[in-house]
C-alpha cells in the first residue's frame, strides 16, 4: 500500500487523543449527562422508518420477480405443449387403402 493510503489511520489514534484531551479540560462538560436529545431521537426514527420502508420495498420487487419467473416457465411449458400437439395434428395422415370394387381403380 501506498503511504498516502496509510498516512490517514496512522493518524487516527493521535487525533482521538488530542480530542479526549479537549474534553477532560472543559470543565462544564458531564461526559454522564450527555444525551442526543430530541434531534437524535428523531435522527434515529427517521434512519429505522426509511430502513423498514426499504425493506418492505425490497421484498416487494423480489417476490414481483420471482413471480414474472414462475409464470414465464409457465408459459413456455404451455408453449412446448402446445407445440407438440400442433406438430402432431399437422403429420400426414396415412393414405388409405384403395376399394377393389372401385370402377374407376386401374388396379385389378
């Protein structure tokens, strides 16, 4: 791997330290009182309606395919069959013997 690839996360836990040191300063701030708040709440309710939703979608388009596939295969099975019974009924049929009391018969 390159070295700009790798640069960023070697970075990381330097980064985290120096914000954690931030906040230990702040002597205002309560790292046990610290909630997301009606914002976060509704942040979240959003990401899990929008997730249901998707899914409900997703099962859906899939059952909708799945379906289109069934009655596909059906259809070419009719197809097949009906194939076969029109390539019978289309055979020639097999000439019939002659009358021998035909008069108009050359034959004896």
């Amino acid at each position: 791997m390159s070295p700009a690839v790798i640069a960023p996360f070697a970075a990381a836990p330097f980064v985290i330290d120096a914000v954690v040191r931030l906040a230990d300063k702040d002597e205002g701030f309560d790292l046990d009182s610290v909630t997301p708040g009606v914002v976060g709440f509704f942040a979240t309710f959003l990401i899990a309606a929008v997730t249901v939703l998707l899914l409900i979608d997703m099962n859906r388009r899939v059952r909708r395919t799945r379906y289109r596939t069934e009655i596909r295969e059906r259809l070419a099975a009719e197809r097949e069959v009906g194939e076969q019974g029109t390539a019978e009924t289309e055979a020639p049929a097999p000439e019939a013997p002659t009358n021998p009391t035909d008069p108009a018969d050359p034959t004896p």
